[in-house]
C-alpha cells in the first residue's frame, strides 16, 4: 500500500484501487489542499504512477490515522493492511487466506495456566 498526495482527483490508472482518503497531514510543509489517497495495486501500476510525476509515499508497518477516528493499519513488512472505521473495527483486508501453521489433531493439549502458575 503507497499514499499518493494530490491536489487533484484522486488517481484512476488501470491496476490501482483507491481505499481511503484523508487530507494530508497538516504538519507536512506541503500540505495545504491536498488529500492523502491509499492505494494498493501491483507493481507495475505502481511504477506508472511514480513515473506520471505523482508524489507517492511508500508506507511502512504502523496506523495511519484518517482524521475521522478510523485509519489504516499496515504490518508484515507491508504485506497485510486493514481499513478501520475506528480503531477497532475493520471495514476492508488483505492478509493471509488461511492460518499461518495448520493445527493437528494429536498437537498435545497445555494447559498454560497449569503450566505456569502450578495451579
């Protein structure tokens, strides 16, 4: 997932879906009238739009607020994002499709409280 700033329209390139806008963060020297779009495409829609001269922002794991009390979560090296209505709430994913490590029917039982408390 990038952020391309503009003062224009949010971008419309064939490989790029736009999932959230905010304004630009007004603690950037440059951020008077312009918007904040997250965009997720693949690498080639990507490239094409660095070399239209768009100011695109490689995004790195951590919450990009939106200035409405939602954002967007990023982690993974930034492989999986969510789009929040609120901090806890998820509109939109992507991420894994199944579970990291499948569980096993004779995966052995502990019962951590046992386990670490002697209780």
């Amino acid at each position: 997932m990038v952020i391309v700033r503009s003062n224009g329209a949010a971008p419309q390139a064939p490989g790029i879906a736009v999932k959230l806008a905010r304004p630009a963060p007004a603690s950037l020297p440059d951020a008077a009238d312009k918007t904040d779009f997250f965009c997720v495409g693949d690498a080639d829609a990507l490239a094409a739009l660095r070399g239209a001269a768009r100011e695109v922002v490689e995004l790195r794991d951590g919450y990009y607020e939106d200035g409405k009390g939602g954002g967007v979560a990023i982690w993974g090296q930034g492989r999986f994002w969510e789009v929040r209505s609120d901090p806890f709430t998820v509109t939109e994913a992507a991420g894994p499709s199944k579970p990291a490590r499948p569980a096993t029917p004779d995966a052995e039982h502990v019962e951590v409280r046992r386990a670490v408390f002697g209780a």
